[in-house]
C-alpha cells in the first residue's frame, strides 16, 4: 500500500469519527463520561479478576464502591460550594463599590484634568448599568433553560445513563479492545500497536494521574484558604484545583483570585501575603510531591498544548469536545513525534 492510500484511509477514518461527534454531540456527554470512568476504573477490575473474581462481580464492586465515593464527595462539596456562591453573588455589588471607593482619588485626578466632566459618576452609572443588564440576561437565560426542561433532562442523562455505560465498557472492555485489535491494518499491525500503547500511556498519566492532583489541589487550596479566612475561600479553592487539569493555569486564576478578594476583605497586605504564599506552597507540593508520586515521567503533554487542545475542542464541539480533547492532544502528540521520527530517518532529510 502506498503512501498516499495510507493518508486517504487515515483522513477518512478521522473525517468519519469528527462527522458522528458532530452530528450526536447533544446526546454523547455522558457515554463520553461512562468510557471516561470506565477507562479510569479498568486497572481495578483487571487487579480484582487476578484474584480470582468473576469480571462482572469485579466490576460491579468497584463501581458502587466509585459512585458511593462521587456521591459523598459532592454531599461534602456541594452545600458550602452553593452558600459561597450565592453570598457572592449577593456581595458583589458591593465590592464594586468598594472597589469604586477606594479608587476614588486616582478618579478624581483623573476627573480634574478631563474638563470638570463628572468621570466618576459616569463610571459607576456604567457599571451598574452593565451589572444589571448581566444579571437580567443570565436570569433570563436560567429560566429559559429551566422551563424548557433541557438542563433537567440532561442533568437527568448525566446522572442514570452514565453508570450503565461505564458498567458495560468495563464489563466488555477486552472485547472491545480485541475487537479495536481486529480493525488494524494487518501489513501495520505491531506498528500501530506500539503506537496505541503510547497514546494509552499519555492519555493514562493524564486521566488517572492529572485529574487526582487537580483534585487534590482543590482541596488543599479549599481548607486552607479557609483556615486562613478567606471569604469564598472554599469556592475559589476548589475552582483553582478544577483549572488545575490544565498545569499552572489553576494556581494562576486561583492565586489572581484570592489576591483580589483578600485585599476587598481586609486591605491588610499581611493578610494578602499569606493567601498568596498558599498558592505559593501549593504549587511546590505539586511541583515536589503530589505530580511525582500521581504522574510521574508518564504524561509528556506541554500546558499551552493542553490549553489550546481544550478551547478548540470546545469551540467545535462544546462540552463534549472539551471532554475528548485531551486525549485528541495526547493522541496527536504521539502522532506528530512518530511522524517527526519518521522525517528524520527519511532519505530526504539525511540527503546532503
């Protein structure tokens, strides 16, 4: 087979797979998070079977032992996540204030030497004006949401459709995966092969390994920022470690965030200092204990590629684009340094 019909197979099976994700991106969400925790929850049902246990029981107990786990974690999370929230929402007309005050002297140089106008007035009418507009259209958004029922049925899908196609995937996963094994060109086999164990092992680092520590900085960040005293520090914590999928990004918004509503709070630079060293501390545990025992050498993905993997996958595909994005990137990072190691042998590149 020539090169050429090597590419044409290739552009087409993946023209196929972008085709029917366009095409069933409303209804794939949870079978993308079903294979998702499937895949996350494989190497526990492999270790269950050498023990002597049949692959279904295995699967079933590590299942209900995972939802029981999600379950308990969300009773512990959700209730003070949505107190912050709404006591932020509620709050923050004034902060803006309060920002507007202490702003006050730059303003009012800034008004003196703009003809007298009234800057300052203009600003905050401005801004109130804007606020308004923001809450009117987000409540007008919210119930349109609601009262077509379409965030219920969802939620709904989500919450019933997602455990049963992670139950099947982690039942049938050898099949499924002699059944990918059958699929590969025979002339291509091993090649291809060693290439999927690549791609297996970036994208495990990342799902198994990536996700434990954003995980685990949220919750760091969440009991420490409020240890510490920080208004919604729960929220933003736990908001910093969700980011944190994307390496240094999390800390960053985190850090930014903290900073802000510390100085609001208290306007004591001591205060602002120690949220900001809790960050700080976090990114060396990260840095020097929680990646090197979760992840190891295994990940290999560059934080600008995932940044750029995760917003284009959301700008074609929306959530569930953003879902598979990672292993797109994962995928395509394996790809590209195959196809680099491929040039560099050529004879074209060798040539003199």
């Amino acid at each position: 087979m020539t090169i050429k019909m090597h590419v044409v197979f290739w552009l087409v099976c993946v023209s196929l797979i972008a085709l029917f994700v366009l095409i069933f991106n409303d209804v794939l969400t949870p079978f993308v998070i079903g294979i998702a925790v499937a895949y996350l929850l494989n190497p526990l049902v492999i270790r269950l079977e050498t023990l002597g246990t049949s692959r279904t029981l295995a699967t079933l107990l590590i299942l209900a032992v995972f939802v029981l786990l999600v379950i308990g974690l969300l009773i512990l999370v959700v209730p003070p996540l949505y107190r912050e929230l709404a006591q932020l929402v509620a709050s923050l007309p004034d902060y803006l204030q309060s920002v507007s005050d202490r702003l006050q002297p730059y303003l009012s140089r800034v008004e003196a030497e703009v003809d007298g106008a009234n800057l300052d007035e203009r600003i905050q009418g401005v801004v109130q004006n804007n606020l308004s507009n923001a809450f009117t259209l987000s409540s007008s958004v919210l119930g349109s949401l609601l009262s077509g029922g379409r965030a219920l049925v969802s939620f709904l899908s989500v919450l019933f459709i997602t455990p049963l196609v992670a139950f099947f995937m982690m039942r049938e996963w050898p099949a499924v995966t002699k059944a990918v094994d059958d699929l590969i060109p025979r002339h291509n086999h091993d090649e291809i092969k060693d290439l999927l164990e690549k791609i297996d092992t970036k994208i495990a680092g990342f799902i198994r390994g990536q996700f434990l520590v954003a995980l685990s900085l949220g919750l760091i960040y969440a009991l420490a920022l409020r240890i510490a005293g920080l208004e919604y520090g729960i929220l933003v914590g736990l908001l910093a470690g969700l980011l944190s999928i994307i390496p240094l990004f999390g800390s960053i918004v985190g850090l930014a965030a903290s900073v802000i509503l510390a100085w609001l709070q208290t306007s004591d630079l001591v205060f602002v200092g120690i949220i900001a060293s809790i960050f700080v501390v976090g990114q060396v545990l990260e840095g020097n204990v929680i990646s090197p025992k979760l992840l190891g050498g295994s990940v290999g993905l560059h934080p600008l590629w995932i940044l750029f993997s995760i917003m284009a996958g959301a700008s074609l595909f929306g959530i569930v684009g953003m879902m598979i994005s990672v292993p797109v990137a994962a995928t395509a990072g394996v790809l590209l340094q195959f196809a680099k190691e491929r040039y560099q042998d050529s004879s074209y590149y060798k040539a003199s």
